[in-house]
C-alpha cells in the first residue's frame, strides 16, 4: 500500500439537475433501502467519484482504489468530501424524476404539452395519497406519469420501484 500523499481530482454532480438516470436511481433506491443522508452521500461519493473501496482498514479506514493509485482513506476524510454532496439533503428547486423507466417515458416534469385533464388527475391522486397513504393511489399516478405507446394501467408503483433498485 502506497503511504505517500497523494492528490486526486473528483468530479461530482453539484445539484439534482445534473444527476444522469443512473444516479438518480442509485439515490432513489439507497433511499427507499433506508440509508440515512449520510450513508447516502458517503455511498454516491465512492460510486461516482470511481472509488472502490477494498477492506476495512483498523478502526477509523478504509483501504481504497481509485484507478490504479491505492491509498487509505480515514472516516474524517469521508466526512469532509460528502459535504460536497449535502444538497441531497434538500428538495430540488425543479422537479426531478427519471426519464424512463423500462419502455414507459415520463411526461415532461413542468406538465408542458400534458393535457389539463391529466394534471387535475395527477394532482388529485398526489393529494389522497398524502391523506390517505393507500399505495393502490401511487399505482394510479404511476401509470399518469410514466406512460408508453399502450396504456399502462397494469404498471404499478410497486412494478416501478422493482425497476429502480439496482440488481
């Protein structure tokens, strides 16, 4: 193990718009698995910075990689690079959602060119949610928000969710 200081230049995404699909389902699912924002944050830091972290190393490291260079990295070092990631702590300024999942492309995020119809539906559906918390009403919006071709009344929240947790 190399225990020379060595320097190496991450590029992360600096808010929710610049998340790709595939982040913002790898944050989707380390959130519906129940990570905290730390855990969370400490996650997207090693997958998208390209870290890979090897084994433990004593109490307080770990010994990691990170193209060809491999160095330990302690808890404190983690600590201080997620803050670069602390805006997942706050909702996005602008609606945020994938583009698609499996073959079912989402309608545009600001209901442009959506007929009036749909967004009183979605709307409607969103607010008995939170009321009620009846998941068959996230079924619903669902198939409202992520369409294809052919109706998808059979695609559900659930069906959806299973497609966003990576295997």
């Amino acid at each position: 193990m190399q225990q020379d200081k060595i320097s190496i230049d991450l590029k992360l995404p600096t808010k929710w718009e610049d998340l790709s699909d595939k982040q913002l389902r790898y944050v989707f699912a380390l959130l519906a698995q129940g990570y905290t924002a730390t855990e969370v944050k400490a996650y997207c830091l090693c997958r998208w910075a390209g870290l890979k972290v090897l084994h433990r190393y004593g109490n307080n490291g770990w010994a990691c990689r990170h193209g060809k260079q491999e160095f330990i990295l302690a808890a404190e070092q983690v600590e201080r690079a997620t803050h670069v990631l602390d805006w997942l702590d706050s909702v996005p300024t602008l609606p945020v959602r994938l583009a698609k999942i499996g073959s079912h492309r989402a309608i545009d995020a600001q209901f442009q060119g959506v007929l009036f119809e749909t967004f009183i539906v979605c709307d409607n559906l969103y607010q008995g949610y939170l009321t009620t918390k009846q998941d068959d009403l996230l079924d619903e919006l669902a198939s409202h928000l992520y369409s294809s071709k052919f109706r998808v009344e059979s695609l559900g929240f659930r069906d959806l969710l299973g497609r966003l947790l990576p295997p």
